[in-house]
C-alpha cells in the first residue's frame, strides 16, 4: 500500500439488488484511490450514483463486486466500531435532534471511543474543542440543534465529524440547501481543513465551479457509468469536464471554467477593452445573443476606462456615437440594427 493511502477501490461495482435476486449495477468497474490531504469532489448529474457509492464506501450497503479498502483493511471486515475510527460520514439530510444542544451533538463525534454512555475524558474535551475552533462554531454551541439555520447546522455536522477524529471525512451534498456565500462558507473551510489537518475529505456536490476551484482531484460519474479521475484543470482540458454536462443550451467555456446559459448568437460584433467594463459589455452581448469577438481599436464597441468610469464608443454603419452604459449601449445597438 501507498503511503499515505487513505481509501483503494479495487474493481468496484455499486448498486442495488432486487428481490428476486437481479443485480442493478449503478456505477463500476471503480479502480481509484485516495490519500491523505486530499480534497475529493465527486460530481456527476442527479441518479448518477454518487449517494450510492459513497454509502458503498461508509460499509454501509455491499458492494455488488470488488472492493472498497480503508487504510488497506477491506471495509466488509472492518467491525462498525473500527470503521468509526477511520471514516466519519455527514450525509444532507442530517437529522435534527430536536432537543439537542450543540455542543452535545459535536460531542457524540466522539462516541467511537468513549463508547455511548461513556464519560469524556481530558483528550475527548481537547479534540471537541479543536473541533467547534477549526469550524467556526463557537457562538452556536449553547444553542439547540433545531435553533441553527441550514449553513449553521452542516458547520455544526462538521465538527461532529471532525471530533470523530478520523483520518477520512465524507460527506454527501453537504452545499444541498445552503444559500450562495454559505455554501462557499463552508467550501473554503473543507479546503482549509484538507491542507492543515492532512485528512482526506470526499464530498458530493453539484457545485461545479466551486469544486473547479477547491478539489484537489474530480471524481466524475459519467453516463457510461464509469468514473474519471483526474484534477479539475486536466479534466476541463482535455473535454471530459464539457463532455459529462454537455447538454442542449448549456455550454462550458473552457476559457472562463463557467458554464453558459445563452444559445449561441447569430450575429457577430467585436469588442475592444479590458478589465470588469469589458467583463460585463460581452455578457449583456452574448445575453442578446450576439456571437462576441475580441477586436482592435477599430471594433463595433470600443470600452475606455476613464477615471470617471467607462465610456462606450460604439459603432454601426460607419456612424459612431459614445455612451456612458451598458443600457444604452444595448438601446442604440438594438434601435440601429
Ligand atoms: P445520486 O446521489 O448521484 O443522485 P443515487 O446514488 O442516489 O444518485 O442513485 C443512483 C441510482 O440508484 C438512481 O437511479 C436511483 O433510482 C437508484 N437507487 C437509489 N436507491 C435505490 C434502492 N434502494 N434500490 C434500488 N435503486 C436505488
Ligand atoms: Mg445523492
């Protein structure tokens, strides 16, 4: 084994068998591993099988053929109390005991070792308080799990995870109900915890570009049922990223790493300029389904930057007018076409 090597899967297969005995293979043959201080996104569209290898892994549905291994133990043979030790999982729909407080909840994370009724010892105390400091959350913890709002609560599921103490975390769409700064909130910290606690942290999303951005390797499950592995910029360049979100009307620029809502224009114009005017000129543009070119100075838009904000020059026909916003600029480019 590796060093460093936290997970292996060895010619894995995930699904589901019925009851009269069929096989319904979900995703495989897997064949990939996983090392410490590495942060993991597994992406692919809805049903493609993510919640469902991730249960394969946790030890908590079998495999339909092959092998998950932690720390190079098969995890079938590990005993749950054993596999708590080593894998700590925070799925989405986390139950919200109702009456529990925080700090009670952060604490069962140490359950493993402490057993259920066990009392906490000066250790226990020490990791749940670097726990609720690594994640931020020590203003919640005299508060009551059902008090907190979605991004407090998948913070506080953190820590739990993080008091278990393992050298793997998973977690299954964590980002799911979060509004937008919390779902980078919360992101960036899985990051942070990725580089300083040398864990291994795999989590699910639909986050595209914010998996582009943190994810040390992609995981990808792919329509063929197959999952590709690789760091986010390799599988943007060479098409795998574009081919797995390929759909009608929605394009990845390979250029920007964003995806792009708008059919492809049919009418041309260039554009000159740089900088955020230049930005957010060609995103109204291609809003109004132009096909946007980078120009020279002699360009159907020309943007200036003046020390009292930019200006648009802009040119139809062989007549030129300036402007002094995008609104305007897509009035007169709109009345004069
Ligand atoms: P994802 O998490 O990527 O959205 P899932 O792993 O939840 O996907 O589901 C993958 C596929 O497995 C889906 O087609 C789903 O219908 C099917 N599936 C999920 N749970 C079961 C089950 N208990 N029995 C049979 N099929 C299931
Ligand atoms: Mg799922």
């Amino acid at each position: 084994m590796q060093a460093g090597q936290l997970l292996n899967l060895k010619n894995l297969h995930v699904g589901y068998k019925s009851s009269s005995g069929n096989q319904k293979c979900i995703a495989g043959p897997i064949n990939t591993q996983m090392h410490a201080g590495e942060l993991i996104c597994l992406l692919g569209p809805n049903g493609s099988g993510k919640s469902t290898l991730i249960r394969t892994i946790a030890g908590l549905q079998s495999p339909l053929e092959g092998d998950a291994e932690l720390d190079g133990v098969n995890v079938k043979k590990l005993k749950p109390a054993d596999l708590a030790r080593k894998l700590s999982l925070v799925l989405t729909d986390s139950v919200r005991a109702g009456n529990l407080d925080v700090l009670s909840l952060i604490s069962l994370g140490r359950y493993p070792y402490s057993g259920w009724l066990g009392g906490l010892n000066t250790d226990d105390r020490r990791i749940i308080k670097w726990a609720i400091e690594s994640t931020h959350t020590e203003q919640f913890v005299n508060r009551k799990v059902n008090q907190l709002s979605d991004g407090e609560c998948q913070k506080v599921m953190l820590a739990r995870a993080l008091a278990q103490d393992t050298p793997l975390i998973i977690l299954d769409e964590p980002t799911a109900h979060l509004d937008l700064p919390s779902r980078i909130d919360l992101m960036r910290l899985l990051h942070q915890l990725a580089r300083d606690t040398n864990k291994g942290i795999l989590l699910s999303t639909h986050e595209l570009d914010l998996a582009l951005q943190v994810a040390d390797k992609i995981w990808l499950l792919k329509p063929d049922r197959k999952l590709e592995c690789g760091t986010p910029e390799d599988l943007v360049l060479n098409g795998t990223f574009e081919s797995a979100f390929d759909k009608e009307g929605i394009l990845f620029d390979k250029t920007t790493g964003s995806f792009n809502i708008h059919p492809v224009g049919e009418r041309e114009i260039s554009v000159f300029g740089e900088g955020a005017a230049a930005f957010w000129t060609k995103r109204a543009l291609l809003r109004q389904g132009y096909i946007v070119k980078s120009g020279g100075i002699d360009s159907d838009v020309v943007i200036s930057d003046l020390p009292d904000g930019p200006r648009w020059l802009l040119r139809k026909k062989g007549v030129r007018t300036e402007v002094e916003s995008i609104s305007e600029m897509m009035a007169y480019l709109v009345i004069k076409s």
